[in-house]
C-alpha cells in the first residue's frame, strides 16, 4: 500500500488520506485532473488497440513549455509519438521552476536520447531586454546544473546598469522602493504615473501598497 511505502510520518498521512481520497472519488465515478493523465497513461500501455487509433488520429504533436511536464506528462506524449514520431516541442530548461508541482527537467534535457533525430533550434536572440539585463541573467545561469548550454543575446545595445537592494524583509523592502520612487519623482527624472513596480506573486503586493500609503504615493 502507499502507506507502507512511505519513509516518513507525514508521508504516511499524506498516504493514507490520499487512499481515502482515491475511494471516495471510485464510489462517485469520478476522476481529477491528474487522474485524467494517470489513467490515461494506463490506457495504453494495457490496450495497445486503442492506442494506435489515437495515435493515427494524432499524426503531428506540438508541446509548449515542454519543461514543466511531469512524468505522466512525458509518458502520454511519448507513446502518442511512437509511430509516427512527428513531435515538436518548445521548451527552455532555464525556466524550469514547477518541479515542486511534480515537473521533471530531465524530460526536455534528454529529448534528443529518447529522439536521436530531432533537430535542435535554439531561440537565443532576445527582443525584449536590454544587452545589460541578459548579460546579469546569463552570468546568474550558467551556474546551474541540468541545463544545456545557450547565450542569450540582443541588437538592443547599451541600458542602465543593474542595482541590487538586500532587504531584511519584505516590510523593508517595500519601504526602500517607495523611497527610490520619491527620490525619482521629487529630483523630476519620472511622473508617478511613469514608474511600475514588478512582482512575481499577488502575495507580494500587500507590503508594496503599505508601503506606497505610508510615503503617500498614488498607485493603481
């Protein structure tokens, strides 16, 4: 059982619920999203007859963000592609972030070993970054592992150079780029309405408008 497999307390928990969690769904014919794959996946590789008729109904396969797929993932398209092996996909291993959801990077790293002829085209001219933001961001990379090898380049010369702010926390943060606007809008380099605050999640923007309020700068 799942339970008897796991290592740890907590993974045994989560064992034991999910088994619950699997029932209860059984009893309502019902299935999730991940089912859809894993079930899927199950399909044809036990009912190798219904397997060719998809893949004769699916002669060309294109996947995007092909870094972010998961192990079901990679098993559903890989059989889909195995007569006709017309597959396309597009990826950057560099933009790898969801292995936590389940996504593994060896799936776009080995693509050429589980396709000997593919045909490699590497995206490396960027349109919409300045020579100084991909030259930091290549200097950052190309210290990771797992990656294949690119040089990001651009015909968008020159930019401002990078500065960098170490906060104690997200409280500090904030205080220091309200700050940095004030400075921008009181020395009449910027209009308020000419200076954007980039975040990654929604999370974020709690300590942001805090902040804006305190220095009493509008935002939208």
């Amino acid at each position: 059982t799942y339970s008897q497999r796991a290592e740890t307390y907590y993974d045994r928990q989560i064992a034991k619920l999910y088994f619950h969690y699997q029932n209860i769904l059984f009893k309502n014919n019902a299935v999730d999203f991940d089912d859809l794959l894993v079930y899927s996946v199950r399909l044809f590789l036990e009912s190798p007859d219904i397997l060719k008729i998809y893949q004769n109904r699916f002669r060309y396969i294109l996947v995007d963000e092909y870094q972010d797929t998961n192990r079901p993932q990679y098993l559903f398209i890989k059989k889909l592609a195995e007569i006709h092996r017309n597959i396309c996909v597009v990826g950057d291993d560099d933009q790898s972030i969801y292995t936590w959801r389940g996504a593994d990077i060896r799936n776009i790293l080995d693509f050429e070993v589980d396709y000997p002829d593919a045909s490699v085209i590497r995206l490396e001219q960027n349109y919409r970054s300045t020579q100084v933001i991909l030259d930091a961001g290549n200097a950052v990379i190309r210290n990771n592992f797992g990656r294949k090898e690119k040089k990001l380049w651009t015909d968008r010369i020159g930019g401002e150079k990078i500065r960098i702010k170490d906060c104690l926390d997200e409280v500090e943060e904030a205080w220091w780029i309200a700050r940095t606007i004030q400075d921008l809008f009181q020395s009449g380099a910027y209009q308020y309405k000419n200076m954007a605050v980039l975040y990654r999640t929604n999370a974020q923007s709690r300590a942001l408008e805090e902040g804006m309020r305190k220095a009493t700068i509008p935002y939208m």
